[in-house]
C-alpha cells in the first residue's frame, strides 16, 4: 500500500547462544565531538563487562526465537516528494528503515553496520531492556564509518515502539535515521488489517535537499518541516475497505513536530500508548501524540466510497511558528465494502497503579532555559546543561514532579523504563496507561510514578525535542543495586 512502505524485516532464525554478540571494538578509542561523549562515568572495561553480562543474559523464553536482523546505516536517494531525489540516511536503503517485528518472550540480535560518513548509535525507543543494550554514548563507543556493532536483547513488553539514532540527531534522524519496531504477544485484539504509520516532517530547500540545521529561532521551536511524511513519503494515499475495522500504530518520528491526529473528524477508539495496550478503549476523534510517542488507534468501520483527510490538527505548542489550521498528512480512500471479522474487546488488559492516594514526589526535575550563544536558547535541567542527578536504588518507587519553567511544550523521556502518570497540572490523566514519553505543558507540571527494576547501569531522561536535547535539557543517572548486598532490596 502507498501508505505503508515501512515493511517489516523478517531476517528470522535459531542463532547460536551469547557466542553470536560480540563488541565491535574493544580497544579505546578517543570521544567523539558529540554532545553525550563527556556523559558516561563507566571505564571502557566496565562497559565490556556489563555488555558481556547483558549478552549472555539475553535468552529466549520457552518456544520463542532468537530474531537475527541486519541494519545498514547509509546515504541513498530517497524521493520524499514525488519525482524530487533527495540524499537521504537511512537503514537498508528505506525511509524509515524496515519494521522490525517480535514476540514477547523472543531475543533480538540486531547487526548495525555503519556505511555514513559519521559515527552513529542506535537508540531502542521505549524497550525495556539491559542499560548496555540502550544505544547511546553512555554505554557505548559510537559506531565509526566501516565498523559494526552487536545488540542483544530479550524484548519483554508487547506494543508499538521505535528505534532511531541517538548520535548527532539534529542531523542523522532529520535525514532518515528511523524505524518502527513491533513486539506481539498471545491474545490481542483481532482487526481486519494492522497498519503502522511513522509520521515525520522534512524541510528541504529548493533544490530538493534536506535544509541544513538552522539558528536560533529553530533551536528555540524545533525544526517542523514544511513537507509532511507518512512512512517516508509526503501526504501519501491510503486505501481502505469499506465495513471493516483495522488497528493504526501511529508513531510520531518527527524532530519537534506535535501532531493532534485526526481523521476526517470521525470518532475513532484508543487502545493503546508509548508502552502498549490501555486496560479500555476510549472513544476520540483526536489525539495528541507529541514528538516521539506513539498512539494504537481502533479505526473504522467507514462507507464505501469515502475519502477522509488524516491529519494535525491546530496545536499551541508555544512555539514561534504557529498552526492555524489543519495541515494534511494522508488521504484514505475506501473501497468496495468486505466482511469484517474484527473484534475489539472491552477489556484489553489490566495495569495496577503504582500509587493509590497521595503521594510524595522524591524529585523535581526541571524543565528551563537561558539565552546563549552557542545556540541562541539553551536549554536545562535543574539549571544545568546535559545535568548529572543523582542515582536511583533498584526497588525503591520513584515518584517525580517535572516541572516546565519555559513558555514552549516539552515531550519528556525516560530511557528504559515505564512510568505511569498520576498528574497533569493537578490533574489525574484520562486514563491509566504504561509510557515512557510525556509531554509537559508551558508553565505546566506532570507527576509521574515509576519503579527501578533491577537493571542498573547509565541511562538519561531529556526531551524528545531534537533542538532542545542538544542544547542541554537532558540529564544522565545511575540505577544501583545496594551497597550492603548488591542486589535489590
């Protein structure tokens, strides 16, 4: 289907146990002029060690498989726009790169080879697994021109997620570096058609080349392109069947971009978020799906004949350049009518809530920024560019008040885990739900709940807005096992 190019990537098979992932490089090599390279706390043996361990630990559940892919990182000419080459980046040849499809319960072992003229990092938006395993520089050596990295890991939460750079951003997923990734388990929804559909915006200058990145007021916005991408292609056509019921996995790939997602106005269902299915469905005609998150939509049924504008509707972000009006991302046609078999339950499955009652928050992270030179607005947490917080215990519940001290929306994520938001500005969120990407209002404040499972190791929280990460609003800590026992409490 037109709208559907990101196809998944089925290189599947047995594999060989832990012997199978191995570095690419062992030796030290010197940092790259990147802003995570003065990061990492690890020493280059402790980073071997935790990826060894990680490796190994990496095992299949009963019946399920080790999933072998292979990734290609390269520059290629991709047509965004029709008849116009743009040199792009990408994984195997594609933008987005292919969907990578699992079970729970399954192992990926995932092969990046770096054919671009830079270093690069793949960073598994939303999994939950090993810290050595999450693909940025705190745990890792970028992955320079020519070499080759391994990622093992057991997938082990069924939903929509995605996988993309985390190395120079502003320029590598700009230009393509970005993939849907799909993990299934035993008992979900039945639909007529499972759709995935990566959102993204581009800006390219008259020639059909991607704009370089820009001054101030883009560091201050974020870059939203002026051509609007559906898996890679601008306001593709989508063609439907009448009377029947399919599940859309939206994933929004953009760099700063907040799409209010809509389709034509009709009443759709939400099943599920950034960390899979919620306990009901809830009836909507819109949703808010800010950088880097995700929404599974329940779409249909529609009438023969139809054509339904899918698109963002008008949002404030703060951001200079404002939305007005609706802006087009795909056009669904519905074809001849055909039985449906779908069968949409209402109950999808149970989440218990971290909290009940009051609660305490343990940390204020906050959101801020100042003027500057470098890039004109620089961006903080907790007054401190690229900030180093404190380490969190494995086991011991974290509730944390984000707080936005600037006039623009920020998508917050945290890296490798779920939390649960408890409050918006006070208050609680239309329904209970696992993610790992919320946004926070302008002068606003959310609430979240999460626990440290015992995966310690590096890992960050910052926002998804490319610019802004950048420019200094991330933050770096330690999850630690005790230090009587060296095991969770």
């Amino acid at each position: 289907m037109a709208a559907n190019n990101s196809r998944p990537l089925l290189f599947r098979g047995w594999l060989p146990a832990a012997q199978s992932c191995k570095l690419a490089r062992e030796e030290t090599v010197p940092n790259h002029p990147d802003h995570h390279a003065h990061a990492a706390s690890s020493t280059d043996e402790e980073r071997a060690t935790a990826y060894a361990e990680a490796c190994a630990a990496a095992q299949p559940d009963p019946g399920r498989r080790v999933v072998a892919v292979a990734l290609e990182a390269g520059e290629f000419d991709w047509e965004f726009v029709p008849g116009v080459r743009t040199r792009a980046w990408g994984f195997n040849g594609t933008v987005p790169g292919p969907t990578i499809e699992a079970t729970v319960g399954d192992v990926l072992e995932i092969r990046l080879s770096n054919r671009l003229p830079e270093p690069t990092v793949v960073h598994w938006h939303g999994l939950r697994i090993p810290a050595a395993m999450d693909g940025t520089q705190m745990v890792q050596h970028p992955v320079d021109p020519g070499e080759s990295f391994t990622y093992r890991f057991r997938v082990p939460d069924a939903g929509t997620f995605w996988y993309h750079s985390h190395f120079n951003e502003t320029v590598q997923l700009e230009r393509g570096l970005y993939g849907a990734l799909i993990v299934r388990t035993a008992g979900e929804p039945v639909f007529d058609a499972d759709r995935t559909l990566v959102l993204d915006d581009v800006e390219l200058e008259k020639d059909g080349q991607i704009k370089p990145p820009g001054k101030w007021l883009e560091s201050h916005d974020g870059r939203e392109g002026s051509t609007r991408l559906v898996n890679g292609r601008q306001e593709p056509e989508i063609h439907m069947a009448a009377g029947q019921t399919e599940r859309w996995r939206i994933v929004n790939a953009a760099s700063a971009r907040y799409v209010l997602f809509s389709v034509g106005g009709r009443p759709f269902r939400i099943i599920g978020s950034g960390g899979g299915l919620i306990p009901a469905p809830v009836s909507a005609s819109e949703v808010l799906i800010p950088a880097a998150n995700r929404a599974e939509l329940a779409v249909g049924p529609f009438a023969e004949g139809e054509t339904l504008r899918v698109e963002t509707l008008p949002f404030n972000r703060g951001s200079f350049k404002g939305h007005r009006k609706p802006e087009l991302f795909a056009t669904v046609h519905l074809g001849a009518a055909a039985p449906s078999t779908a069968r949409l339950p209402s109950r999808l499955r149970e989440i218990e809530p971290l909290v009940t009652g009051p609660a305490t928050p343990n940390r204020e992270v906050r959101l801020g920024f100042s003027l500057g030179l470098r890039h004109g607005v620089e961006f903080n947490i907790n007054r401190e560019q690229h900030h180093h917080a404190d380490p969190v215990p494995v086991g011991e519940l974290q509730i944390w008040d984000v707080l936005n001290r600037s006039p623009v929306h920020h998508p917050f994520h945290l890296h490798g885990f779920f939390f649960q938001v408890l409050e918006v500005n006070g208050k609680p969120p239309g329904f209970l739900s696992w993610e790992d990407t919320v946004n926070v209002p302008a002068f606003g404040r959310v609430r979240i709940a999460w626990m440290p499972d015992d995966r310690p190791g590096e890992w960050m929280y910052h926002c998804h807005i490319l610019e802004h990460h950048a420019a200094g609003m991330m933050a770096h800590f330690n999850v630690v096992r005790r230090p009587d026992t060296g095991a969770p409490s």
